[in-house]
C-alpha cells in the first residue's frame, strides 16, 4: 500500500510539473506537510487545500519570484490584452521576458482607438516563470520566455460589435483549412509522414461554429506585429499569408517547418535573443 501511495504521488508531481511547471512542487510541499504532521484530514480536505494554497502561489508568490528569471506574467485583465481563457494563468503558460512584454502592450495599444469597440489582443500559450530551456508541452520552442501564441480576430454577424470571440474552446485546434485553390501545407507535411502537423484538431472542441475569421483585422493584426522591431520572427500557415494578402515585412514571415503543427489557428510570434 505505501508503495502505491508513493508511486501515485509522483505520477501527479510528475504530470503537475510538465503542465504547470511549478504544481508539482507545491503538491510536494503541502502533502509533505500533511505527513509530517500526520493530518487526519481526508484526501478530499488535503486536496482542497492543495487547491486553495497553490492559486493563491500561482496569484501571488510565483509572480514575486519570476522577475529573477527576467520572467513577468501577463495580464489577466487589461483594456488592450487578455488571456483566452483563465486556464492559460492558472497553468502558469503566461510569462513571457519583459521585452516580449512590451511588444504585446506595442501591439494591443492600436485598440485602444475607439474604432475597434473594445477590441483585445488574446494570448494563448505563452512560457513557464522559470528555468530557461524547460519544455511547455506540446510545443517545442516555447522554453525561454521569447515566444508567444496570439488568437486570430473572429467575428459573428449576429455579435457585430463583440470581437473578442473564438470557436475554439482552448483556443486551437479549429482551423482555417486551405481552400480548394489553395495550397495545402498540411497535406503536404501529412503525405510526408509527419502525422502530428494536425493533431490539435482532436483537442479543438468548436464551441461556436458561428464565428467565422475576421480577415480583414486578422491581417491587419499579423502585419502590426511584424512591424514592430523587436520582433523576429512570425508563423502563420501558408495559404493564409496568399488568401489574406499579408505583406512579409523584412522577412519575418516565416514557415515553420513540418516537425511543427499547423498555425492556421493562431499566430505564433517571438522576439530577438
């Protein structure tokens, strides 16, 4: 039996740290705790506290600490910049270096025009608070703090005036797919045997098949980022760069290769080293 409880304790250090970077640590912590004092609580009371005690780590302690790491979290409520969904922050995927920091203030400052009607740049995935090199799975470079996901611009006919809106529930995995005249980057990367290119479509549960891309600020939004400086390097899917007319601005469009996954449901962008 105490084998079994050790080996179930860490399975979960183990997944918590590859999800969150820093939940496995704060499981050690607190079961530690609880067997050092031998708690009688139940494991529904140790897991409750466990839950209280790291949001309150994740809202308050890990913010403090991630300067060291030239790390600063990302906005959780902000005019111009917001998460997709409170999962990013909770999971501890949103902090980025603090020059990438201001590029995504740069760039979402444009909504403040009252022409955009509320309008919010939406970050996906972004990196861990700390240890450079760590993996923030499933994506293979997001490790230093240097890169960002961003959402397209969305809208629906019936919400005309809210933009902030997405089909997908995680924010990828429903994709704008190449047109019958359009090249096909995800066939080709299929045919030539890399099967993951595609695999977020099996994540991507589509939560408002009504909301369709807004070209036209999706464009705009892509070609705002690439003018900046700081920026190095742009990936967005091929067919969308031709369909949207996206001009690649001292060429830092880039394809990101078929060891990636697709970007036609989201822009990924990074900042120089």
């Amino acid at each position: 039996m105490k084998l079994l409880k050790g080996s179930f304790h860490i399975l979960i250090v183990i997944i918590l740290t590859l999800l969150t970077q820093v939940g496995g640590l704060i499981w050690i912590l607190v079961f530690g705790y609880f067997k050092y004092r031998k708690s009688c609580w139940s494991l529904w009371k140790r897991l409750g506290a466990y839950g209280v005690i790291y949001i309150t780590c994740v809202f308050t302690i890990v913010p403090l600490i991630a300067p060291i790491n030239d790390r600063k979290m990302l906005p959780v409520f902000h005019d111009t910049l917001k998460p997709h969904n409170l999962g990013y922050v909770l999971m501890c995927r949103n902090y980025v270096r603090y020059d990438l920091y201001t590029v995504l203030e740069d760039v979402s400052d444009i909504y403040r025009d009252s022409k955009y009607n509320g309008l919010q740049l939406v970050y996906l995935d972004a990196g861990f608070p700390f240890i450079n090199g760590f993996p923030l799975l499933p994506h293979l470079s997001h490790n230093d703090g240097r890169k960002v996901d961003v959402a397209f611009v969305y809208k629906d006919g019936a919400r005309a005036s809210d933009y902030n809106l997405n089909p997908s529930l995680i924010g990828y995995g429903v994709y704008e797919n190449p047109r019958e005249n359009e090249f096909n980057q995800t066939q080709a990367c299929e045919d030539a045997g890399y099967w993951q290119y595609g695999y977020a479509t099996a994540f991507g549960f589509n939560v408002d098949k009504d909301v369709s891309l807004n070209e036209q600020l999706t464009k705009q939004l892509v070609e705002q980022i690439q003018s900046h400086p700081k920026v190095q390097k742009v990936f967005i899917e091929p067919h969308l760069i031709s369909r949207l007319g996206i001009k690649n601005i001292k060429s830092k469009l880039r394809f990101h290769g078929c060891h990636a996954v697709r970007h036609d449901d989201h822009i990924h962008f990074q900042v120089n080293p």
